[in-house]
C-alpha cells in the first residue's frame, strides 16, 4: 500500500495531496469489480442523475464539468445503456437523461461499494472521528465559497497537526 509519508516530504502534506492519495486509494479499492467498463468520473455522472432526469446542461453543472465535456460522458452511458437520452416533444437543443434498469442497478452497486469502504475508514480510525471527519467534509463539498464562512467552529477536536509538523508531534489523538 502507498503512503503519503513515504513519497512526500512533511512540509508538502497538504490537504488536497492528501485526498490525492485519498482517492488512489478508493480506485484502488474498487478497480477490481465490474462496473460494465465505467470508470469513477462515469459514476460520478451516472449517480447525479435523478429519477425524474435533467438536461445534460444542468446534469453538467452539478457534476463540475463543461457542457461538452458531460455530454461525451452522457454519449458513453448512453452507448453502455446506463442512460437513456430523449428529446422533450422534439426539440433537439434540449436532451434528457434519465436512467436505466441498468444504470440503476449499476448505481446501487457503486454506492454499496462506496459505503462498505466508508465502513472500513470508519473502523480504522473510530466512528466518532470518522462521523467528524465526514461533516467536515460535507461542510466543505456543499460551501459556497463566495459567502462568509460558517460560525460553527465547534471545538468537538482539537486542530490538527499543520503541515510541516511530523506525526506525533501535532495535536493528540482521540479515538
């Protein structure tokens, strides 16, 4: 297994390396399963599909990507019969994409996968840390970064270690 520790030196720890290496370590986890040839940004668009469907232009803002570059994902769900795309009483400027069967059985698989996986973490580092660590992150996904930040600063752990700092000398661990 990779270790950041082992490839990056103290003072280059920062957070978005670290959930770099984060996420090696989910593709990692799920490379072996079969998930009809899709890879994690295919999931990622095929789980923002709601049930009622949506246009690939608002499937494309909720997922972070361009216009073109989400429709060329929709294309390849499309081919692999995950998804389904129509056009609404035939105007074909407008497409929408809904699910199929087998976008949603492959949906559930991935998001079982997911949660097993977030079972593991939960176990190494304890489930109060974890239950933490995941409303951090949350907080995070969900900010809207041109508002004032949040006045939750709830002392529930103490802060930890800034990068630089060796392990062991930052804040103390609590399980």
């Amino acid at each position: 297994m990779v270790q950041v520790s082992a490839f990056v030196a103290p003072e280059e720890q920062h957070v978005p390396v670290l959930m770099s290496f984060l996420l090696s370590k989910v593709r990692r986890a799920l490379a072996d399963r079969e998930w009809d040839g899709l890879r994690q940004s295919h999931a990622k668009v095929l789980g923002a599909v709601p049930t009622e469907g949506v246009t690939v232009t608002e499937l494309a803002r909720r997922v972070g990507m361009t216009k073109q570059g989400c429709g060329q994902f929709v294309a390849q769900l499309d081919r692999a019969g995950l998804v389904s795309v129509t056009a609404p009483d035939g105007d074909r400027r407008t497409r929408i994409v809904r699910r199929t069967e087998a976008g949603h059985r492959v949906a559930r698989q991935i998001t079982q996968a997911y949660l097993a996986l977030e079972q593991e973490w939960a176990q190494w580092v304890g489930p109060r840390r974890y239950a933490t660590f995941r409303r951090v992150l949350e907080q995070l996904a969900d900010g809207d970064w041109d508002e004032e930040p949040s006045s939750d600063r709830s002392p529930d752990l103490p802060p930890s270690r800034p990068p630089g700092t060796p392990r062991g000398a930052g804040a103390p661990r609590h399980g």
